[in-house]
C-alpha cells in the first residue's frame, strides 16, 4: 500500500491544502520540510524540531552513505530510528551534492563516478544504487536519481541532463519497485512502503521542462508510477524571476492528485508565492544555514543580528512571532551571543528561522481551508 494524497480545499489562484498519508505521519501540505543533511537539522534537538510542528524533514543519501555508511544505518533499525525521528523522512538521492562535486565527479550513462569530499576515496552513484542506500536508510519517501544541470547552461547541455535524467528515472524506477519491500520497518506499519517521487529537470528551458514532466507522468514500471514529482535544478544561482518561472511552467503538466514538490528553494516571500500557486512541498537549507551567520528571517524583513544596532536592543527578534526565542531573548542578547562566539547563537537563530518558516505555511494552509485564500 502507498501513500494516500487526498486534497481538501484549493483557492482560487492553484493553491491546495491537502493531506499526505505516509507511513510514520500523516502530513498536512502545503509543507514546509526541514534539512537533517547528516541526520541532524542543525543545532536543533529532534525534540525540538517537532515541538516547532516540522511534519517531515529530509536526509541526505550522499553524506550518509559516506558517514557512518547506509549499511550500518540499516543494522541498526534505519534512519528513523538511528536519528530518533519518529515523525515523517524524505531521502534525496545524493544527484545534487554529486553535481556539486564538480571537479571530483564524472557522468557517464551507468551514473556518476565521483569521489568523496572527505577523504577523496573513489566511489560510484547509479539509479539502482541510489535507490538501493535510500531503501537501506528507510525514509517514507525516496527519490529518483537524476541529473542536475548548472547555470547557466546552453540549450545542448540542458539536452544531455534531459536524456540522462528520463534514462535514470526509468532505472529507478524498474529498481525500486522489484526491491520497495525490503524497507526495514516495513512489517511494523502493516506492510506499508515506501514511495518514490520523479524529478523534473531541463535546465532554464521552458519546453525541456515540460518534455520532461510529461515523460515522467507517462512513465510506469508494470502497475506502478511514480508516486509525486519533483521539480529540481532550480535556485542554482538563476535570477527569482526565472525560478518562479520554470515552476509556473510545469506545474500545470504535473498530475492535479499526485504530490508536487520544489526542491531547494526559497526564501520567505517565494515558499509562500508557490505555494499559492500549487506547489505542495517545499525545502531548503536557507532558514538553518542563514541563522548560523546571523541572519534572521523576520514579520519585519531580514535582521542581520551582528549589526550594532542591537547591541543594546530589548526587543523579542520578531515582535510578531511568538516562537520560543522571540517570548524569552532579546535581539541585545542573540547580537551577543554571536559576537561572543556562543554555540547557543545558531541553536536559537536556527529555532526562530524554523518556526517563521513553518508558520507561514501553516498560515497558507489555514487561509486555503477557510477560502480566504485567492
């Protein structure tokens, strides 16, 4: 049995309040979903992250494989348990931190070899591989191997990752429904497994993007298809404008009861604008990674805490959040724990950046499902 994707209400401009019935939570989308890349959110408990209402967060394939190795996550009960998540898991499938790797990696059609970036040993990513470490870490949703695209690309290379991308989407496809019955907590959610999302690329191509969906939705293995779709290679330093553009191009190819995910994006303003206009989950490592330097994402705009301007500023961080940095500290004391160096300083920015984000799509949610939302 799959997941269940039931939508609930829709506005008027695309956006849907659904909900998304997985085997460790059921999540309420539009959603918002936290990045554990090692099996930690960073700076930030589990205990924590849950009491913030994250539904799901991710893990990431590739570090994991590296460190402490998928095989020894499925030893010791999978990544739920490994990590003490007991709430929903995404996996991605290691395609995007490989193309990163860009002087340490080479494509070829099998897949990619690359080597690590903390030893520089030698190791391999095919799609059936990828699935396989995604099926040992146990997450309620894994996605498929794909190709990611740099930018800016010519129209040829974006081609090339379009052909490589649907090439591998079939492979994971084949291989993950032979092997989907191995997840290792299988048994204890009554034979529930896990399901497996499509990525969409095609670089900044309008009509590459749409070629790809629509091969993708098409694309079945027996009785199974891809149970969500994805859109990836977006804000790998390509203008907002063109972002928002590429997502408005292919969400109306994407199947209307199937999930739709924006992977890697955004800022404050651009989870809500796609959200809105359909897009039904959303991550990013911005909220985390901003707060570690100090960045606060706030109902005022952006506080740089570092500025001295706060330095004896007896404020909450957002006089309009009521998260549990903004009832206790003061923007003096977040601007002296960072000046000091304190490791407290990312834990409560870290807290505060979480909490706005997954408020406002807690907001969108409940503006949807009372149809105040146009």
């Amino acid at each position: 049995m799959s997941f269940k994707f039931e939508i609930l209400a829709e506005s008027t401009g695309g956006g849907r309040c659904a909900r998304l019935d997985l085997p460790h939570q059921v999540v309420e989308t539009p959603v918002f979903m936290p990045v554990g890349t090692a099996g930690s959110v960073k700076a930030v408990a589990q205990d924590v992250v849950e009491s913030l209402g994250a539904q799901i967060i991710l893990g990431n394939t590739y570090h994991l494989y590296l460190r402490p190795g998928h095989e020894a996550i499925r030893r010791m009960g999978g990544l739920h348990r490994f990590i003490s998540w007991p709430r929903a898991m995404l996996t991605d499938s290691g395609g995007f931190q490989v193309f990163s790797l860009s002087q340490l990696r080479k494509v070829t059609d099998e897949g990619v070899q690359f080597r690590s970036h903390l030893d520089g040993s030698s190791h391999s990513f095919t799609p059936e591989h990828s699935i396989d470490v995604q099926i040992a870490l146990g997450g309620d949703i894994s996605m498929a191997f794909d190709e990611c695209t740099e930018y800016p690309a010519d129209r040829n290379r974006a081609e090339e990752s379009l052909r490589l991308t649907i090439t591998w989407a079939k492979r994971s496809l084949a291989h993950f429904s032979a092997h989907r019955e191995s997840v290792i907590w299988r048994d204890e959610f009554r034979g529930r497994r896990q399901s497996l999302f499509g990525i969409v690329q095609g670089g900044m191509y309008a009509d590459l993007r749409r070629e790809c969906a629509e091969r993708l939705t098409e694309m079945s293995f027996g009785e199974m298809q891809f149970d969500g779709y994805a859109i990836g290679g977006l804000s790998v330093g390509e203008p907002r404008e063109l972002t928002l553009e590429m997502i408005a191009e292919v969400l109306p190819v994407l199947p209307r009861d199937k999930p739709r995910y924006v992977m890697g994006v955004g800022y404050p303003d651009e989870i809500e604008r796609y959200a809105k206009l359909g897009v039904d989950m959303m991550d990013c490592v911005l909220p985390t990674r901003a707060a570690r330097h100090g960045l606060l994402f706030t109902s005022e705009g952006r506080v740089n805490i570092k500025n001295k301007q706060y330095a004896e500023d007896q404020n909450p961080p957002d006089p309009n959040c009521n998260c549990m940095v903004c009832r206790r500290y003061t923007r003096a004391y977040l601007r002296h724990l960072m000046q000091a160096g304190e490791a407290l300083s990312g834990t409560l920015n870290t807290i505060h950046n979480l909490a706005y984000y997954l408020g406002i799509m807690a907001r969108v949610r409940g503006e949807i499902a009372a149809g105040t939302q146009s």
